[in-house]
C-alpha cells in the first residue's frame, strides 16, 4: 500500500470520512463516500494494531440500519 498516512492524520480524518454515504440519492456521493469507507477500513486492515482498534471505535460511532 503506497498510503503514506501517519496514524495520527489517519485517527484525525476518521471522524470526518462520510459515514452515512448510504443515505444518498445520489449515486455518485453513494460510491464516493462508500470507497472513502473502504479505503479507510483497508489501510486500517493493512496497518493492524492501534490502527484497526481506531476505524473500528470510529465506525461504533456511526452505526449503518
């Protein structure tokens, strides 16, 4: 993975990152906002640890229906 995020930019982003992209009509602002999510949710996968822990505590945040 080529993301050159330092965890601290990466915590600092997650609140930010469009959490209820689900909830569009529009079919752009949905695909946009759902690979923000997943690229979010990849660099935590790849990066482990403290990393994982803050996506997934910032996820619970938001809960999908």
């Amino acid at each position: 993975m080529k993301d050159k995020m330092t965890f601290e930019e990466f915590s600092s982003q997650l609140p930010y990152i469009d959490w209820y992209y689900y909830m569009s009509d529009d079919p752009h602002a949905y695909r946009a906002g759902r690979d923000q999510v997943q690229h979010y949710r990849l660099v935590a996968t790849v990066r482990g640890g403290e990393w994982q822990e803050a996506f997934k505590n910032e996820e619970e945040k938001h809960p999908a229906p």
